[in-house]
C-alpha cells in the first residue's frame, strides 16, 4: 500500500475543489434558468395557465382578458384605416396588419380587425370594444393612465414639419408666428405651440396632406411614419420636404387597464421575441419601412439582461414612455367630480380641460387676459383712428384729404384677414415676432379698418355741418365737435363691429382666447364645451360693448349733449 | 415688380381666380339662406306683439355673434356627418365658412326688410325698393369677409396670396402681393357697389315713373 504524500494530498483536495467549482459553474446557467426563464418559456407557461381553465373560466363574469381571448378563439384588435403603410386600405394591410395577425398566431387565435381612429382608440379598449389597440398610438405618461401599454414598443416615431421645398424653415424661429396644420389629440402639439405655432386642427392626416397639397396649409405636423408613404412618391418629395423633427415617441400596443394584466403580460412576451427573432423587422421590411428602429431593438434583446422573461421590466431594455404630464390644478378633482355629477344627473357631458391641468389653466387664464386687453386696445384705437381720420377728411387742406381719401379707399378694400397679415408683417420687419407684438398689430389692424369708416362718418357730417354753417353764421363754431356728435351712432356701430371683430387676431397669432383655447383642445381632445365657452364668452363681450355704448349714449342725452 | 411677377407661380393667377370665385360661391350661399331666414323674421317684427318681440330678440343675439368665432364653434361642434330630413349632409370647411356668415345675413336682412316693410306701409314704394341695393350691398361685405375661411384651411382667394407671399423671400415684394390682393378685392368691391348705386337710381327712377303713370292709393297719404 501507498501512503499518499502530503504534496499529492494537498494536489487531491486542490482538484477536489477545482471539481467541485465546475460542478458550480455548469450547474449555475441551469439555476439562472430556473430564477429567469427564457421569455419563450414564460410565455408557454402563461398562456397553459390560462388554457388550463377552459373551459369553465369563461363562463365566470370575472375572467381577466386573456382568458376571454383564448375562449373567442380570436383577439380584437384596434387598427386604424387611414394610415399609408401601417394600416390603410379596403383590403387592409401594412405594418399594424401584418403585426396583428402575428401576434394573433403566436397567441394561437384568429385576429379580428376593428377599426378605430385615434379619438376613440382609448375609449374602446375601456368600453371592451377591443382587446388591444395596435394603432399608431405613441406610448406617453398621460396615456399611461388611460391605458396599460406593452413594452417593449413596436415602433418609435418623431413629429415631423413638412412643407414646400422654397418655404425657409430651418428652427424654431421660424416657425413661431407661423400657421400650422395639425391633428387633434396629437401629443406633439402642446409643444409646437409652446414655440409660437399657431394650429390649425383637422380630424385626420389623410386631411393634412390635401390641405398641403391644395396650398391651405404651408406647414403640416405629424408622425415621420405618416409620410414615409408620400415621401416614397417622387412627384411629392419634388415639392415638399421635412423641415424639422422633434418630439420621439415609443409606440406601443395597449390592453384595457381593467383585466388586462395577463394579456399585456402575453404580449410583452411576444414582442420580446418578435424583436429579437427579427420577426417585427422582418415584417418592417416587407411594408417598406425604415429599419433603423428594429435593427437597434434586435441588438438590445439578444443580449443576456434582456432576453430572459423579466426583461420587460428591466430599464435599460426598454423605452421610457414621452414624458407628456400636463399637471394637474388644485381643482382638477373637484372639477372632474362636477363634471360627473352633471352627467349623472342631467345627462349633460362637459369637460372642462382648461381647468383640470396647469399648462391649459395658464393658456385658458392668459387668453381671457389677452382678450380683453385686445377688445379694449381694439375700441381705444378705433376711437382714435376715427377722430384722425374725420380730421383729415374733413380739413381744408386738398392734399392731406387726398392722400387720406386714398388711404381710406385701400383699408375698405382690404379683406380684414389681409389687413391684419399686412400689420403683422409690417411689426415683425422691425420688432421680431412675439405675442405682445402680434397684439398691437392686431389692435393697429382693428382700428385703422373700422376707424376709417367712422372717419368717414365724422368727414361727412362735417360737410353737411359747413353746408348748414353757410346758411347760419354761427354754425361754424366747434364744427369738427358737432360732426363727431351727429355721427356718434356710426362710430358706435363700429366700435361694435372692432369688438366683434377681435378674435380674428388669432389669425396673426396674437394670444387671445381663440388662440388660447384652439390649442388647448389640440392636445386635450375635447371640443364641444371648449367652443360653447368661447361663443358665449365673445357673444357675452359684445353685448356688454352695445350696453356700454348704448348706456353712455344715454348718459350724453341726459347731460344736454345732443348725439 | 418685376422681382414679384418673377418669383410669382406660374399658375398663381388662375388659383386666385378661383379662390375669389370661392369667396363669391360662399357669400351668395350666406347670403340665400340669410334671405330664408331674414324675411320670416322681418314679417314678424313688423307684425308687432310677441312675434316681433321675439325677433328683435333674436336678432340682437345674431347681430351679436362674432362671425369668426361662429366659424370655429361649427368647425368644432356640429357633426361633420349629419341628415337632415333624411338627406345626408356634410359640413366641408367651405360651408362652415358660408354658414358662419349667415348670422350677419339673417340680422342683416331682417333689419332691412323690415325698414322696406315700414316704407311699403307708409305707402313709400322708392324707399321700400332700396332692401334690394341694400341687399346687394350685403353681398359684397360677405365677399370680403369670407375671407375668414384662409384660417381654416378653405383655399379661397386672400389664402392663396398668403400661400403665394409665403415662398416670396422680400418683404418688399410681399406687401406688392398683398397691394395686388387688395387691388382686386378692392376692384370687386367698389364695382359692385357702383353696381349697387345704379341700381338703385334706377329703382328710384322706375318708382318714379310708376307713381306718375298710375297714382296709387297712397299718393294722397303724407309720407
């Protein structure tokens, strides 16, 4: 027998241990597995736990959404009709199509295509109209609470500024006091009016893109996915291209939040595999649209962190959503609890988003501001102007009558909208576009319209006032006094016709409350009680002008002043 | 200008010709259905009692309403799709446009036709004819404020200069632009209106004639 030496038992136990670590080793990816399976695993796993109930589950009034899913033998997925390249046509097709029924064949059910627009898309998943929307719907922090969104997305897009090749627009300086076509509920417009746009709404892209082509709008808003279709026609990239982008948003399909846990949970999966088998870029490819995207995500869950079943959850595997909370007011729940208790009772439905978050509170709250400064500016030039004007038609000088006359002609012959361009663009030749400055053209504009007709009035009753002097002697005292007197209901009626014509100041973009509440509805959805507040509120201003008049009128009569 | 008719497109002036027949398509619009409208309601104020009550009413609430706002509310609350009667109707931008205008019309119409009604009563047929220059007069305020579609995409005759001014790159040449845009509104404006004074003479004239041929029965009646 061999006694082992002390050196080859210390060799023994090194090897033991050496052993014993490699056990280790190849044992550890199989408890790694075991903590974090595949997200293929997981997705087996899920959908026999669901499975596994059928058929009893669904009968049972609680049965979560999944379970509904597997019990129709098809899912109901929102699409969008309107949307070259993803989602368009009479035979449907495009990305979201060909994704849907994807997806539906990895779920082992058929796909049932419900069309939706993106007004409602939210509305029907919460009604149960739908399973899920696929439908172009960008992944923000405010949907999140309207909707539960699967990560990871399936598309990321940006908002894109297309116009005409000649038109100049390089930066956001150029496209503040500009007029913008966009769509409602496009959650990229708060911030294009943040930079001195001014929007103009429409229901659809479809309606953007004839706008542009029909030369109503020079600058139309949208999601750079929208005009990869027209872009790939060479007769439209001749004329128009993209002048900025901004704005990047995930895009991600979205369950109900009631029930919809398992599903989402399904689809997260799935997408996890579609991306890193390549399938969503596959299906990319065959509708002709950019790469870029899916070649990046397909890199991002073939790595190890992201390629097990919790690598949805893990943030540096997936998009955050676009950072999009408005804030609320300190009202905002007392008013959404009035808003309910209205319907409740009266079957009214008014929505009030102009009190509910901070940036439409400030928007709401500096355009009432603004009105009234405008409605004011707008009488006290008109004032002005007509006293100007009367003096110079009425004065003795041919030459200053003349040139006025001429003047008088050119302000009654332009179109009001014509002549609040011209101011604009007069006050931006020496003062860069700001709202102060849109302001005062516009009550530059305003009063030089309707003073001129006064003035006329005041010119004529001065002729009339010197034919009758010529007949009296002492009629010629405080003439120019008198005419303003006996023209005092032509003034009147158009000081009226200033402040009704107010609101037409949006169109320079000054900040009133037009403007203000156009925008606000342009990323608040809501319209209805928005534009009811805005004709009462204008109807409301203008009467309050014909009392005023009416009553100081009387007051004048009342003190001896003949009017 | 020569600068202008250079940087100008090519087919610039045949879109402002259409644009401007847009403006006039919308007025005529407004104002037909300002005269459907206006009429009933001037009978009614001059029939006195409740009924005129309740025109005036109405009427100060329809002079009231601020024209381009109007626009905007049925851009954004009426239905784009809707029936009436069973037949289909759609609210283009177009119609938003000549609908806004027909609060103006209506209040307009019923105070005139209401002052010709008067005049008639009072046996004044000359003053009584002046509704239809005065209507025509209308017509053409119309033509110029329809001018308010170009804030709603309608591609009407001022949204084309402003298009056309948009690409031109000198302030200079765009306010020559926008002289041409008033130039012809102005045109159109002043011509109608001279169209308007003839008509009137020459209603005054015929009213004249009548009452010298064939004295009616208020020919004894003071004024």
């Amino acid at each position: 027998m061999v006694v082992p030496s002390r050196t080859a038992r210390a060799l023994a136990q090194a090897l033991a241990c050496l052993l014993v670590l490699a056990a280790f080793a190849i044992a550890a990816p199989g408890a790694r597995a075991d903590e974090a399976p595949s997200p293929d695993t997981a997705l087996a796993r899920l959908l026999d736990e669901a499975r596994a109930g059928i058929p009893g589950a669904c009968a049972a009034p609680d049965a979560d959404r999944l379970v509904r899913v597997l019990c129709a033998g098809s899912i109901r997925v929102g699409v969008r009709a309107d949307y070259p390249l993803f989602a368009a046509g009479a035979v449907r097709s495009g990305y979201e199509i060909d994704l849907a029924r994807a997806i539906a064949d990895r779920l082992g059910v058929g796909a049932e295509l419900a069309t939706v627009k993106s007004s409602n898309r939210i509305a029907l998943l919460a009604e149960d109209r739908i399973d899920v929307a696929i439908a172009t719907m960008g992944h923000t922090t405010l949907r999140d609470g309207q909707a539960r969104f699967v990560r990871p997305h399936y598309y990321r897009s940006e908002t894109v500024l297309v116009g005409p090749r000649e038109l100049a627009v390089t930066s956001w300086a150029d496209v503040a006091g500009r007029t913008v076509c966009v769509t409602i509920g496009n959650g990229s417009n708060a911030e294009l009016s943040s930079h001195g746009a001014r929007l103009m709404l429409f229901e659809s892209p479809e309606q953007l893109l004839d706008r542009l082509r029909a030369d109503a709008c020079s600058l139309i808003a949208q999601d750079d996915s929208f005009f990869a279709a027209s872009f790939a026609d060479p007769a439209f990239a001749s004329l128009y291209d993209r002048k900025l982008g901004f704005a990047p948003v995930p895009w991600g399909m979205a369950v109900a939040q009631a029930g919809g846990e398992r599903l989402a949970r399904a689809l997260a999966l799935t997408s996890q595999i579609f991306h890193r088998d390549g399938v969503f870029l596959d299906i990319a490819r065959a509708n002709h649209i950019a790469t870029g995207f899916f070649e990046e995500q397909q890199a991002i869950w073939h790595r190890p962190e992201c390629d097990t079943a919790t690598g949805s959850a893990n943030p540096s595997c997936v998009l955050p959503p676009l950072a999009s909370d408005l804030g609320p007011t300190r009202v905002a729940d007392r008013v959404a609890a009035a808003e309910a208790w209205l319907s409740q009772r009266t079957g009214i439905t008014l929505s009030l988003p102009m009190l509910k978050t901070m940036p439409a509170w400030r928007m709401f709250r500096t355009g009432l501001i603004n009105s009234l400064v405008l409605v004011a500016g707008a009488i006290a030039s008109t004032l002005a102007f007509a006293l100007a004007f009367g003096a110079a038609l009425g004065a003795r000088e041919r030459f200053l009558r003349l040139a006025v006359r001429l003047l008088t002609v050119a302000l009654q012959s332009s179109p009001i909208v014509l002549t609040l361009v011209i101011a604009a663009a007069l006050a931006n030749a020496i003062a860069s576009y700001s709202s102060p400055v849109a302001l005062a053209a516009s009550i530059l504009a305003l009063g030089l319209t309707n003073g001129s007709y006064a003035g006329q009035a005041i010119s004529e009753a001065t002729l009339t006032l010197r034919a009758e002097a010529a007949s009296d002697p002492a009629g010629g005292r405080d003439l120019f006094l008198r005419a303003v007197r006996r023209s005092a209901t032509q003034i009147m009626a158009f000081v009226i016709n200033a402040t009704k014509g107010t609101p037409i100041a949006s169109f320079i973009g000054a900040p009133e409350l037009l403007s203000a509440l156009t925008d606000i509805s342009s990323f608040s959805s809501e319209r209805a009680t928005t534009y009811w507040i805005l004709l009462i509120f204008y109807t409301a201003v203008v009467i309050l002008v014909v009392w005023l008049c009416t009553a100081l009128r009387s007051f004048l009569e009342r003190r001896g002043v003949p009017t | 200008m020569m600068s202008l008719i250079d940087h100008l497109s090519p087919d610039f002036l045949g879109r402002l010709l259409a644009g401007m027949a847009l403006n006039f398509a919308i007025a005529g619009t407004a104002l037909a259905l300002g005269l459907a409208l206006g009429v009933p309601l001037a009978l009614a104020r001059v029939s006195g009692g409740l009924a005129g009550a309740a025109s005036a009413l109405v009427v100060t609430f329809l002079r009231a309403a601020p024209t381009f706002v109007v626009m905007f509310f049925l851009l954004n609350v009426v239905p784009r799709e809707m029936s009436l009667f069973g037949t289909a109707l759609s609210l283009s931008g177009t119609t938003a446009v000549a609908l806004s205008l027909v609060p103006y019309s209506t209040a307009y119409v019923a105070d005139s036709g209401a002052e010709a009604l008067r005049q008639l009563r009072l046996g004044s047929t000359p003053a009584a004819l002046l509704f239809l220059p005065n209507v025509a007069r209308a017509f053409f305020v119309l033509v110029m404020s329809s001018s308010a579609g170009a804030a709603i995409g309608v591609t009407e005759g001022i949204t084309v200069i402003l298009r056309q001014a948009e690409r031109l790159p000198a302030l200079g040449d765009r306010l020559a632009l926008f002289a041409v845009g008033i130039l012809c509104f102005g045109a159109t404006l002043q011509a109608g209106f001279a169209a308007v004074n003839l008509l009137r003479r020459h209603l005054n004239r015929v009213a004249l004639r009548r009452l010298t041929v064939q004295p009616g029965p208020y020919r004894t009646e003071s004024p």
